[in-house]
C-alpha cells in the first residue's frame, strides 16, 4: 500500500521511501555541504569589493603620480595591499571548488 504522509501529495512506494532516506542521511553527513546550504550566498560580495577597491586604487595611483601629494599616495599605498588580498581570494575560490568536486 502507498503511504500518503508526504506533504506534496505525491505517493511512494516503500523501495523509494528507502532509497529517499537513505540520500538524505548521506547528504546530511556532508559537514561541507551543510554549511554551504546554511549560507547560499556567502561570497557574492567579494568580485563587488575587488572592482571596487581595484577602480579607488587605481584612482588614487594616478592621482598621486599627478599632483605628488603625499597624503594620496599613502592611501593607495595602504588601499593596495587589501585590494590584492581579496583578489587573490577571489581567484583562489573557483580553485577550491573545482578541487572538492575531484574525488
């Protein structure tokens, strides 16, 4: 007999049920892959932050070269560091996934 306790309403049969939890414990073992799914959207923000930093540094750079202030290029000179840092970091994050993915 087909139980009909699913909350979509779709009957299955007791082999599939299993085979459905059996999917569902495995997956809840993937430490990794909960804490992914707990925050889907954690890096969406870092390519908005290098362009940013990347276009103020930049900006400062060539300001500095053309009036010499001194004041300018120690800000681009403390910008610059952070901007490579991120950057760096978001090279890096496509390589890490492609590596978990590799058994």
């Amino acid at each position: 007999m087909e139980n009909r306790n699913d909350p979509d309403g779709i009957a299955l049969s007791s082999y599939e049920r299993l085979s459905l939890l059996l999917i569902e414990a495995e997956l809840r073992q993937d430490r990794h892959l909960v804490r992914r799914m707990r925050h889907p959207g954690a890096r969406p923000w870092l390519s908005m932050s290098v362009a940013a930093l990347t276009c103020a540094s930049l900006l400062l750079l060539v300001t500095g070269i053309l009036t010499t202030n001194l004041a300018v290029l120690w800000c681009f000179t403390a910008l610059w560091p952070v901007t490579l840092l991120l950057a760096f970091r978001l090279l890096r994050h496509p390589a890490d996934a492609e590596a978990r993915t590799r058994p």
